[in-house]
C-alpha cells in the first residue's frame, strides 16, 4: 500500500532524509523509530504530500506523491507531530470543519462523529475551545482527525508524545484495533511503543534507514534489549 | 471545491468567534465616518459621498495589512499550516479560500457604513449611481489591499512584520498617485514615465470608478493586482510551508 523509493530531501545544506527505501503492505504497522533529527519527521511528511521531495518518489494507496497529491491526502489520515488544531474553534466545530474539508456530510457525518467521539474519548470536551485543552485532549482531537474519515492509510508522528501512562495505553489499544485492516506508519523514539504496537520496525538515523525489520527479528539477532539494540545501531554511525 | 467552502467558512466564522473582527469594525466604523464628516463633508453643501470614499485608500493602507497579516502568518508559527495543506485541498484553493474570506469580511464592513448612506439619502438628493460605483471601487481597492497583505503574510512568520510590510507596499502603492509626488516625480523624469508611475497607483483607478465612469482598464488593473499578489502568495506559501 506505501511503497518509498529512494526519497531525498534536504533544507538548505542539511540532508534531512538521504534515499530511504521501504514498503508496507495492509494490515502491517511499521515503526519508525530514530534519534532527534534522524528524519522521521520529514519522511512522513512527504509521504502525506505536505512537502515535496527534491528526488525519489513514493506511492500510497496506489497514487504518486509527486502527480497526486490531494488523491494521496484523500486516502490518508495523518497526524503531525504536536497535532496542530485551530485553538479558536471547539472541539465539535473543528471535527465539523474536517468533515466540511473531507466530504463528510449529512447522515454519513452523524455517524462518522458518533463513531469517532466515543472511539476517542472526546466526548466530555465537545463543547470546549481547543486552547483550553490539556495535551492529552489535543492529542486525542489530532487522532479523530486522522481517522474520521476512515482512511485505508494512517501516518502518525509521535501519536503518544506526552501523554501519561493511562493515555498511552489508550492510544495504542486504538492502533492496534485498527491494525488489521488499515496500513499504519508511527514515528516514536518510545522503545517499548515499537514492541507494544509495531509488526515492524524501521531504525533511521541522520536521514538513512539502518535497519527494516521486526522486534522480534532485531531481539534474536543482538540478544538484548530493544533500547540498547537502539543505541548499539545508531551510535555505530556516529 | 468543497474544501475551498470549508476553509472559506472556517475562516470567515473565525473571525467573528474572536474579537478580532468586533474591534476592527468599530475601529474603521469609526474612523470613517469621522473623517468624512471632518474633512468638510457639511461645508461642501452636496449630499454625496465624496467626503467619505475619499478617505478610504488611507484608512485602508493601515487597516487592510491589520486583517490581513494574520492570514498565513498565524497558521504558519502555530502549525496548523500542517494540518490545513494535509487535508485534500490544493495550495491554490487553500490561499484563494481564506483571502475570499477576508475579503467578505471587509465586504461586510463596508456594508456596515449604511448610515452614511441614509444620512445622504435623507439630507439631499444623491446619485445613487455613484454611490454604489463609490462602494464598488472600494471593494475592489480593498481586495488590491488584501492581495497584497496576504502575500506578505507568507512571507513573515511573525505577524508585526508583515503588518509593516504591507503598509509600507500599499503606502507606495497609493502615495505614487498623489499630486505632489507626481510633481516632484515629473521634475527629473520624463512623462511618459510619470504617467506610467501614476497609472500603477490606486489613486487613479479608484478615482475613476468613484466619479462613475466604469471603465475596463480600471477594474482591469484591479484583478490583475489581486490575481497577481494572490499567485505570489501561493508559490511562495508552497515553498515555505514547513518553513
């Protein structure tokens, strides 16, 4: 369903991402996982057509990045790294304005709403102005976003960044739901997220991939933990 | 073309969630009415609006840049330009959907000078004419404003700054029209580029369409600068959104 193929991108004399490759098919979850600055952010950035490559190419769900974008946006619900809201709007209005955007209307928006309210448990704060919520709630607004209208592909940067234990757990149990039938991307540098979560792992740093494969795999072959396999891959190259 | 309507209406719904629009209407309510009536409006013995549409491309230079500026700046520092260009909406749809929405909203704050209207209507006998061709230059002058504020705000992610620069380009824009820049102009300059420097101001096109005459080269240079301004917002908005 995601197929990345030698993606480049730079700002400036800062080589962000360096030719990653990769693929991920339906019903698998891929972690990205990396230091600070490793790139992640920016690959899934280009994967949701937010910024352009400066070479390579990728295809989700079957549309180029580069000739189809607002088709590739249309199958995905992508969630950016501090999920970003209009913080003037309620939370209602806000998930109203997504649906405006997404073609989500009449009958079909009643549900999709009754769907996602509960599923995020958001429901105590509908009434609310996005400044006014804790980051937790944020959070929680930037993934029914992402998932109301019940896209086939799910890009999230750093889904669970800050919030507590309780939260966390919440939002991994929502992922590894939708796991069977939706193909999901999430960044994070939580280590036992990637165990909790992710059928498999990515490990970038300084804009290459390092390692494509699983926890599982990655476990057996260094026979340790998955934070020191982190550091023993990463620290290598620098 | 729906998300261009989402987005138009979020937009124009926000400003009115905030104080925003509340302070700025009374501020050029204000203003308006009471530079018309200062600027000899009784003294001048005529029951028309001429006092009043003369002193709008000022009152614009510096309230045009105030709602303007935070288009593109604002979602750009808080990062909501991340959410927003993530929907399927294109860059262009996006840029047009909010600076409709602007415009609208200053649409609705020249509606909102209807008093000046009666006031004319009940002392004396106004040509209505002019007095709709005096709003539809003003429209169109603010929409010019717009543009260029819009473009600016892409530009800046800090607000203040782009604020600055827009008065500064449409202070240009409507001080290069005026007599006594002209004259001094025509001193080391030959006419024709006098007459080229006046014909870029909005002084005389707006002058135009106020005395009634409505002609194509006046309106003409009115969309070209909307449509001109609007295009460089958008490829530079494309270039420096995750800026």
């Amino acid at each position: 369903m995601i197929e990345v193929k030698e993606l480049r991108r730079s700002f400036g004399p800062v080589v962000a991402v360096d030719g990653i490759s990769f693929a991920v098919e339906k019903g698998q979850v891929l972690g990205l996982l990396g230091p600070n600055g490793a790139g992640k952010t920016t690959a899934m950035r280009m994967l949701a057509c937010f910024i352009r490559p400066d070479s390579g190419t990728a295809s989700v769900a079957g549309f180029d990045i580069l000739q189809k974008p607002v088709e590739v946006r249309r199958c995905i619900g992508y969630l950016a790294e501090n999920s970003p809201a209009y913080g003037e709007m309620t939370v209602g209005g806000f998930l109203n304005f997504v649906c405006d955007a997404r073609r989500i209307n009449g009958g079909r928006r009643k549900a999709a709403l009754d769907r996602i309210v509960p599923m995020c448990s958001i429901e105590s704060v509908y009434h609310q102005t996005i400044d006014t919520l804790s980051k937790g709630y944020k959070r929680r607004l930037g993934l029914a976003q992402a998932l109301i209208h019940d896209p086939q592909v799910l890009i999230l940067d750093e889904p669970t960044d800050g919030l507590d234990p309780n939260q966390k757990h919440e939002v991994r149990r929502l992922i590894n739901k939708m796991a069977k039938d939706k193909c999901i991307i999430v960044s994070t540098h939580i280590l036992e997220e990637v165990e909790a979560v992710c059928s498999r792992t990515i490990i970038i740093s300084q804009g290459r991939v390092l390692v494509d494969s699983t926890p599982e795999k990655l476990k057996q072959e260094y026979q340790c933990s998955l934070d020191e396999i982190f550091r023993k891959i990463t620290r290598k190259r620098t | 073309m729906h998300s261009f309507w989402a987005v138009f209406k979020r937009e124009l719904k926000s400003y009115f969630t905030t104080p925003l629009a509340y302070v700025f209407l009374v501020i050029f309510l204000f203003f308006s009415g009471y530079l018309a009536f200062k600027q000899g409006f009784f003294e001048a013995r005529q029951a028309d609006m001429r006092a009043f549409f003369m002193n709008l491309p000022l009152l614009y230079v510096f309230m045009v840049p105030s709602t303007a500026m935070r288009l593109w700046a604002e979602e750009r520092k808080t990062g909501s330009i991340e959410l927003l260009l993530t929907l399927p909406i294109t860059v262009t749809l996006a840029v047009l959907g909010k600076f409709f929405a602007a415009w609208i909203f200053l649409a609705i704050a020249l509606a909102l000078t209807f008093p000046m209207v009666i006031t004319v209507c009940y002392l004396g006998q106004p040509d209505v004419g002019l007095i709709i061709t005096g709003y539809l230059g003003s429209f169109l002058m603010a929409g010019g404003f717009l543009a260029i504020g819009c473009f600016f705000s892409t530009v800046s992610k800090n607000q203040v700054i782009a604020f600055v620069l827009s008065v500064v380009a449409a202070a240009l824009l409507v001080f290069a029209g005026m007599p006594t820049t002209l004259d001094y102009l025509s001193t080391f300059l030959p006419a024709g580029l006098v007459s080229a420097i006046e014909a870029m101001s909005f002084r005389q096109h707006f002058e135009s369409i106020q005395k009634g005459v409505l002609e194509f080269k006046d309106l003409a240079y009115f969309l070209l600068l909307i449509v001109g301004w609007i295009a460089a917002s958008t490829i530079v908005l494309d270039e420096r959104k995750a800026a």
